[in-house]
C-alpha cells in the first residue's frame, strides 16, 4: 500500500505564473487535508477536502489559492500569479476517517523566483 | 481559539539518555487528539505519537511516550534512550474532534544529539 503521493517535489516558479501541486491519497482515504510550511515554522493548516467537496477552507487566502479533490484523481492545490510569498513547503496529508491519524506525503517545495 | 505551544526552540540531549520536549495546548473542544510528529532534514513528516482526550492511560509507542496532564493542558513527549537518528525537528499538534476539522501545529523543537 503506497504512502500519500505529491508531485512534484520540487517546483519552481517565476512570479506571476501559476503553480499546480498535486497529491495522491493513500488507498482508501477519502479525507484529504492540504498545509503550508515556512521555513522554520510549523505547518499551518490550508484547507479540508472529502471526495468533490471542500469541508473547512479557513485556512486559505482569500485570492489566488484554490483547491479541488474531484471523484477520479488526485487532489490539487493551485497558486495563481504566484508571489516570491508563496515559497514555501506544501504538504498533503490523508486519513479514512476525519478523526483518524492524518499520514502525510512528502511535500512540494515551491520556490518563486 | 485553538493554539500549541513548544517553548523550546533547541535541545541537546546525550546519545542513549532520555530528553523530553514540552508541549502546552489551549483548546475549548471537550474532545481532542494530540499528536507528535518527526521531521528529519529531509523534509518528511513522520507521524510518531497519538494521545486521545478521553484515554486514561498516557500513550506509549516504542521509545516514545506521551506525558499527558489534562488538567495542566500539557503533552510532553518523552524520548528514551535517545539515537543520533533521533536528530530532527519535533511538532506537536492537536485537533478538535468537535467542530472545526483543522489540526494545529506549534513552531517545533530541533533536537540535537550529541554522540
């Protein structure tokens, strides 16, 4: 059984393009969390999503930042114009329950030149 | 609001004694999880430790316990015998099992140790 999958590991981006980060849950998660870390932070929580439905977006900057996790594929995080701001490591975590031990991916580093 | 704390920016602890990193939480759910996860230099997150709000019996996984004092809103994870592999950062973290979905992270702990 894989562990969660994203691509790309590493991105980089010139401002103003668009950035796409995709993650892959576990087999048999259905509860896909996505968060930032800066560097030397912790991770901040973005956004929660279940199959086609986004739960808690509290997390999300109002502008720019979108998220879907559609009924076939991964789920995707996407960035537009992007901002040197925006250079950070994004995580992708899934569970099968809500409640239940989020298992994480490796991360995206998003660099924005 | 829900908010982590780790007041320990840094930790050096001797290979094979035991370290322990503190962890202080606010929440105003009745129902919780605290978690501890790894974060080596290479970058992943590995999930280490669970404790629920309503186990009675502080969790233990190995060379890891979790010191859990309800009262106090404390979650200090106890690292035995400490390896150089044990090197990395350390986040606590805790989400509500009411309401709200997120689950919060603290700043981290970098431990250090020492051969």
């Amino acid at each position: 059984n894989a562990g969660v999958m994203q691509n790309p590991r590493h991105l980089v981006r010139r401002r103003g393009q668009e950035a796409r980060l995709r993650c892959s849950p576990m087999k048999g998660h259905s509860h896909v969390y996505w968060y930032r870390q800066l560097p030397e932070e912790g991770l901040k929580f973005m956004v929660y999503l279940q199959k086609e439905n986004i739960i808690d977006e509290s997390g999300m900057p109002k502008e720019r930042f979108s998220a879907e996790f559609p009924k076939e594929g991964p789920s995707i995080l996407r960035i537009q114009q992007v901002v040197r701001g925006d250079s950070a490591a994004y995580f992708c975590a899934s569970s099968p329950l809500r409640a239940d031990e989020q298992f994480f991916g490796p991360g995206t580093r998003l660099t924005v030149l | 609001a829900q908010k982590i704390t780790q007041t320990q920016p840094g930790m050096f602890v001797q290979e094979k004694e035991a370290v322990t990193l503190d962890c202080t939480y606010d929440t105003s759910d009745p129902s919780y999880g605290l978690f501890w996860y790894k974060q080596p230099s290479s970058g992943e997150m590995i999930f280490l430790i669970y404790q629920g709000s309503y186990d009675q019996q502080n969790a233990t996984e190995g060379r890891y316990s979790l010191n859990f004092q309800k009262a106090r809103k404390s979650a200090n994870l106890v690292i035995s015998a400490s390896q150089l592999g044990d090197s990395a950062m350390y986040f606590c973290a805790m989400r509500g099992n009411t309401g709200g979905f997120k689950t919060i992270f603290g700043a981290g702990t970098r431990l250090f140790v020492k051969a």
